[in-house]
C-alpha cells in the first residue's frame, strides 16, 4: 500500500471514529428518548421537600473546651424544583447564651454564601444543588464555678419557594344527559400524591360539574412538617419568631386552563389560609357546549417556609 493510500485510510479511521463518537454522546444523557425526558420532567416537578438543611457530622467535636471557638459546618441542599436565590434563604442559629458562647455564632447567613443561586432540581441534575457554610463563635468563656455547659443548638433556615400543580381535568357540559354514548371522561376527583418539587403542594382536585358551569375543589396541603410563612414574611431572623398572624400559613395562588384562561376563585384575594397543613381554593368557570374531553388545570403557589434541626453541644471547663 502507497504512503498516499496509508494515510487516506487513517484520515477515514479517525472520521468515523469521531462521528462514532459524536453520535454516542448525543443519543445519551436525560432526553435520549421522549420516554426518558418525560421520566426525567416528572421527577424534577415531584415531591415534598425545598431546601433541606443538616450540620455535617463529625465537624464538630464530642466535646469542646472553654477558651476555644464553636464551629459549626452546615450542608444546605436545594432538593426541590425552585431556583432559590440568596436573599430568599437564610439559615439562623439560636438556643445559647451569648455571655458563654459570644461572636458571631447567631448572625444570620444566606443559604447562598459564596456560592449565588441555589438551583433546584431539573432534567438534567434531578439531585439539585447544595453549598456548605461555617457557622462559627469567637472565644467560649465558662462563668467562674461553671464547669460544663451543654446547650441545645436551634438552627432554623426559612425560605422562599413556589410550587406548580397540573391537573388533568375533565370537563363534560353533558355530564347529567340520559344519554349512554361512550364519553372521553367522567368528572372526578384527580389525586396528586406525591408532592410539586416543593414543601407546599397540591394534593387532589374535585371537579363538579352543573351544566355548563365546572366547579373545583382545590386542595392545599403542607407536605414538608415545617411551618408555612407568607411569601411577604421577613425570614432574614427567622429564628427570633417575630412574626404576626398574617406572616404565618398563607399561600399566594393563582389558577388558570391550559390555554391561559383564569378562573373565578375564592378565597377572592389570591390568599389561601391553611389550618390543620391543609386549606381550600373553590374555582369555577363557564364552560362551551360540546363533548366531554380533558384539559389541563394549573395552580401556581407562592410561600415562603421554615423548617428546625437541632444539635447538642458539650462544653467543658479547660483543666488547669
């Protein structure tokens, strides 16, 4: 074979093997298939938790002597689908006597410290994102007589979050005709077990309908075991609990169809009041003549939320 002909084929080889390898990384990943994108939408938009807040074990020692620091490390994870951004999340330590344990400590930090924008989970990273903060004291004095000193640390974090619940409704202006043809659908309760990406979420919709009018009943419901703020609630020293009673369970919500038309909803002022983790939108809406079929229902809630972790503390007196 000819040095001309040598090296033609090389040339072939590496732009197969390149092509090859073009065509690989592109059918892979999230998206690869319609079934797979689909899979991979579905477990960004569900379940129950925002952001999850946790003190990093084995950071802090069993025991801690006085005229050293308390150092705190903290894991803040963005496990649900909203993009947080760092003045909407911030974590505050409290439960100590300042005296003992002075500095620094209870100064309030954005979840997002070095670090920006919290992003949540998406079809391409379904873990979401995570940073790490040192929470840390200055000197830790004993009062004389004190030998030990073993607080219960209270760290608190409280954020704001949105959820978005898609419904698929059925809708039949026909619905109490005697009539026995096969229909599309029957109006029912649609159950959305499972949560939105977030704390916050819808958990059924009831659809009724009379005539030409369709009715739903909408259910709000606290998955998360924290407590829901409004979404207008100061959260920087959240763990001071100065809030009033409009600062505490209320959802900011809107509903719409599908095609962007809105609804006549109540309660009348976008407000839904929770009691017991669970309150109640009622929406209705005027509906054409025609067959029965489906259609999407959208609910778009905006909270904010807080959620408590606590970890003990040993401080002893430094032996002389």
């Amino acid at each position: 074979m000819s040095q001309r002909s040598r090296c033609q084929n090389t040339i072939l080889l590496i732009t197969l093997t390149l092509t090859l390898l073009i065509l690989t990384s592109c059918s892979g990943g999230s998206g690869s298939t319609p079934q797979d994108a689909l899979s991979a939408m579905k477990e960004a938009q569900s379940g129950t938790e925002g952001i999850v807040t946790r003190t990093v074990p084995n950071y802090l020692p069993s025991v801690i002597f006085d005229g050293q620091q308390l150092s705190l490390m903290m894991e803040v994870k963005n496990k649900g689908s909203t993009n947080v951004e760092p003045q909407d999340c911030f974590i505050h330590v409290t439960g100590f006597d300042h005296n003992i344990i002075p500095g620094g400590l209870d100064v309030p930090r954005s979840c997002g410290d070095n670090y920006g924008t919290l992003d949540g989970k998406n079809i391409y990273n379904l873990d979401g994102s995570f940073n790490q903060l040192v929470m840390e004291s200055s000197t830790i004095n004993l009062p004389i007589g004190v030998n030990e000193y073993s607080p219960n640390l209270v760290v608190d974090t409280c954020y704001r979050y949105t959820s978005t619940a898609t419904a698929t409704v059925c809708i039949d202006p026909q619905n109490y005709n005697f009539e026995t043809s096969q229909q599309a659908c029957t109006p029912g309760a649609v159950s959305l077990g499972g949560g939105q990406g977030g704390p916050v979420g819808i958990s059924y919709v009831g659809v009724t309908m009379a005539g030409h009018r369709a009715t739903f009943d909408i259910n709000v419901q606290s998955f998360g075991g924290g407590t829901v703020l409004s979404n207008s609630a100061e959260i920087q020293n959240c763990g001071f609990n100065n809030w009033n009673f409009e600062d505490l369970n209320r959802v900011i919500y809107s509903v719409r169809f599908g095609n962007g038309q809105p609804l006549d909803c109540k309660p009348r002022d976008g407000l839904v009041r929770l009691a017991g983790n669970n309150g109640k939108i009622i929406c209705s809406a005027e509906v054409p003549s025609g067959a029965a079929y489906e259609t999407p229902l959208i609910i778009d809630l905006s909270y904010g939320y807080k959620t408590s972790t606590t970890q003990s503390v040993r401080i002893v007196r430094t032996p002389e």
